[in-house]
C-alpha cells in the first residue's frame, strides 16, 4: 500500500466526521479540528498529493452529508435504485473536486512561512467553496460557515462578511493550528529542540503567537455579536406560517386536489395572524384555476385582522411560460414574486440533459425564472423580500432588494428529500441568511422545518417536522443595512486575493 493510501482514508473520514458540525449535529468546533488535522496532512504534500487528500476530504463530506439528494432521484424521482446511487455518488464526487483544487493551489503556492501559509490554505479553501457557489448555477451547501451559526462565536462576522467570510476566519483558525502543530514536530524543529536552544524556548515561538491569534479572532467574533446593525421598525407583526405536511408522493394527484385545499384552509382558519403564509406550491394548482370563493376564504382570517396572506403557487403568463411563484394578497391587489434561482433537473432541464426527462418522474419541472431582481412585497405594512426554498442557500441574492425590504420569508417544499439531514441543514442557512442581513427571516414549509429566525441568526420557534401544524409568532420588521448587505461579496474576494498573492510576493522579496 502506498503512503498516500492511509493518508487518503485518514482524509475522508476527517471529511465525514466534518458533517457533525452542521445541523442537526451543530458540533461546530468539529470542522475547524478537521480541516487542522487536513491542513496537517497537507503540509508536506506534493502538489497532487495534495489534491489527492483534499479529494478525498470532500468525498467522505459530500457523501456523508448530501446524500439525500438520492432520496430525491429514487424516492420521488422514480429513477432506479442503481442508477440514483450511481448518479448521488457522481455529484458527489464532482463537488469534492473543489477541496482538491484548494488543496492543489496550496501545495503549489505554499512557501514554507507558518503564517503565510495559514492565510494562503484559508483563501485557497474560501475561494473553492465561493466558485462551487457559482459554477454551473452553483451548489454552495455545506459551506463550512454554516456550521458556525449561534452559538458559535464566529457567527459574529456573518454581518461583516457573509457566509464565506465566516468560513474564512474558521478556515484561518483551523490551517493556523494545523500548520502551527505541523511546524512543531518537522525533523527542523525536533533538530532545534536539541540544539544548543531550548526546544521550550521553540514550542513558544510557535505555539504563542499563533494562540494569540486565534483567541483573539474568537473574541473579535464574539464581540461583534452584541452589534445592533439593525434597527426594528414599526409595530410588532403577528404571523402564522402553516404547515400542510402533504406526502410528496400524493401532492400532485387530482383525487388529493381537494385534501390539499381543505388542509390549508383548516390551518388558516384556526390559527388566524395579520400575515399568513403557505409553503412553495401548497396549492397544486395553477393560479388561474384557482376558484375565487376558496381564496376569499382564505384570506378571510387574515383580512380580519386588516392583514394578508402569502402563498406559493404555479402561475402561467401570456406568452404560456411557468412560474414558481409566491402570491400576495393585499387590500392593494395582487402582488407576485417569481422564482428566479431554479434548481437544475428539478425545475428546469439544461438543453444537453433532455434525455434524462425519461428516467426522472418530476411534476412541475419545466419552470421559467422569474427576473434576477425583483421589489419586495408591500404586506402589512412591511416590504417582505420571498425567496422560494433553495434560493436561499445564495445570500449574494438575497441582498439584492436590501435595504428596501424589511422582512425576509422564505417558502419550502422539502418534502423532497425525505426525512434526511436536509431539513435541518437547511434551517441552518436560513439562520445565516438572517444574520448576514439582520433581519427576520420566516419559514413556511410543507414537511418542515417551519421556522422563525431572529435577526441574531437564533431560531426562535419551529415546527417539529411532518407533522400538520401552524406556527404562530411575532416578528418586526427592520431597516438599516449591515456592511455584508453593503459590500456583499466584495470584502471576503479581496482578502482572498491578499492570501493568494501573499506568498508570490514573498518568493519576488526573497529572489531580490
């Protein structure tokens, strides 16, 4: 067996053992210690060794920590049980190419400086997780700052930096470790230790500096927590946000049309607030098909207390294309949002992968997006910027209608995937999403988790999952924007950039 072999292994447990850091787990010192431990392992590698390990500790990520994306494509897809493994395991093994491409740019870049190095891994993993975020419409789940929600003491720069930023400072912690333990017991240093000085005196040299560092950027996080960016506005909102939990299987056959429509209006009736919302497509109909006497009644436990209500449906235009979309009812008149982010293959087909429309049984999956910018809602007083489930894993997105909006809310059917490690994953965005913007943010799901998150990022009420049920809460709206909502992405490239070119410039001082 090779001596890359154990190492390997060695890297894809660390990669799986990651996922516990992440919801429902939410150990989050788990992924800093394993990406140290990665960090360690990289430190001597070649350059495709390097790439090799980094693989390897997204393969045991990935498949560990997405592989309900299997429920999707068999359980509800329809596609055979070989096939949907076969095609979970390849997306998952495209996604661990981007820890290899971090690993591979810091094997070729690093210079052998603890410190240089330390921000050289740490922007060599941001800029991966940033580009799996946007290449081919992006998939950023399981990006490592999620894992640091409250009560973390890194969530304190979501405001700052958003979420890759925060996987920024808990990449710089981890790498600074590793590389700091990994410099301590080289041949180098275990030849110093026995010189003529002390190897106590050595040990303090590294190990001091470093410490003070990372206890200093944890005390900077958590004191960045007791920053108001934001500002409530307005009067307090009573919300209910209702929770059919109707069986994907069962959603969208005729014969269950009526059950779906009798279970949103029983839910609405007995749990009445100023905004009401449903889920993504609660009602499986499209817009103009549905009887008017029923969204009257609808409405009614909202209207009656000079309220609206909010819900998802399919909308068709003029020109014959669908929508996602989410439908306000106000005494102003109807308003709309259509989704704009659609999921490859399960809203929309890429030209080239046509023929997979044959293996995939998905109603509802030729959808149009919606424009990339569009103004929040104007309900209840407030400006409600909607995203529809998966939009909200893209913070970048969301700030687009900020500061205008005022209210985040977010409408989900996660029934999808089962009762896996989605739902709570999920949960946890919509956390960062709430503190990258300082806002409320509401869910409303079909199968769960049915939430309200704080402007702190805290979960405040939620649903347990399937079950049939409403949560009704209080929220305020809030205005005044955070510098994430303000720079967006901007700050974290830039110092991704510093931490790139950090080690070239060393190598041209060192040349002269």
């Amino acid at each position: 067996m090779s001596r890359a072999s154990p190492h390997a292994v060695a890297a894809f447990l660390l990669g799986a053992a990651s996922v516990l850091g992440f919801a429902p787990f939410t150990l989050f010192p788990v992924p800093i210690v394993t990406l140290a431990a990665l960090a360690w392992l990289w430190r001597p590698a070649s350059p495709r060794r390097a790439a090799l390990l980094g693989f390897a500790f997204g393969a045991g990520l990935f498949l560990t920590g997405v592989s309900w994306v299997y429920v999707s494509m068999h359980v509800f897809g329809g596609m055979p049980p070989w096939l949907a493994g076969l095609a979970a395991a390849l997306f998952c093994c495209a996604l661990a190419l981007f820890p290899a491409l971090a690993g591979f740019v810091f094997a070729r870049l690093r210079c052998d400086r603890v410190w240089t190095d330390a921000l050289l891994a740490a922007s060599a993993w941001t800029l991966a997780e940033w580009l799996r975020g946007w290449v081919l419409t992006g998939f950023p789940w399981l990006a490592f700052g999620y894992a640091q929600t409250p009560p973390s003491p890194l969530a304190g720069y979501a405001p700052l930096l958003g979420v890759y930023g925060v996987g920024f400072v808990a990449a710089l912690i981890a790498v600074l470790a590793g590389l700091t333990f990994s410099s301590g017991i080289t041949p180098a240093s275990r030849a110093l230790a026995s010189s003529e000085t002390p190897g106590r005196f050595q040990r303090r040299e590294h190990w001091l500096p470093s410490g003070a560092a990372i206890a200093t950027l944890l005390a900077a996080g958590a004191g960045l927590m007791s920053i108001e960016w934001t500002q409530p506005s307005g009067k307090p909102l009573s919300v209910s946000l209702l929770q059919g939990n109707i069986e994907q299987s069962l959603k969208w056959k005729p014969e269950r049309l009526q059950q779906s429509l009798e279970t949103y209006l029983r839910l609405a009736r007995a749990h009445p607030a100023q905004l009401i919302v449903l889920p993504e497509t609660a009602l499986p109909l499209m817009l103009d098909q549905l009887p008017r006497e029923y969204l009257d009644e609808l409405r009614r436990p909202a209207l009656d207390r000079k309220g609206d209500v909010l819900f998802g449906i399919a909308a068709q235009d003029a020109q014959g294309r669908y929508y996602n979309s989410a439908v306000g009812f106000a005494p102003e008149g109807i308003q709309a949002y259509k989704k704009s982010h659609l999921v490859p293959f399960g809203e929309f087909t890429p030209p080239a992968f046509a023929w997979t429309l044959a293996l995939l049984n998905i109603p509802m999956s030729n959808f149009s997006p919606g424009a990339a910018v569009q103004p929040p809602l104007a309900l209840v007083g407030e400006k409600v910027a909607v995203n529809i489930c998966y939009e909200d894993v893209f913070g970048e997105e969301l700030i687009r209608v900020l500061p205008e909006a005022t209210l985040l809310v977010n409408l989900s059917n996660t029934a999808w995937f089962g009762d896996s490690l989605a739902q709570p994953q999920h949960l946890q965005i919509a956390q960062m999403r709430a503190l990258e913007t300082g806002r409320f943010m509401l869910r409303a799901t079909n199968t769960g988790m049915t939430a309200i998150v704080d402007p702190r990022g805290r979960v405040k009420r939620v649903l347990a999952p399937f079950s049939e049920s409403a949560l009704v809460g209080e929220v305020s709206g809030h205005t005044g924007a955070t510098p994430y909502v303000r720079w967006g992405n901007t700050a974290i490239l830039l110092l991704m950039a510093i931490g790139l070119l950090a080690p070239l410039m060393g190598l041209r001082r060192s040349a002269h």
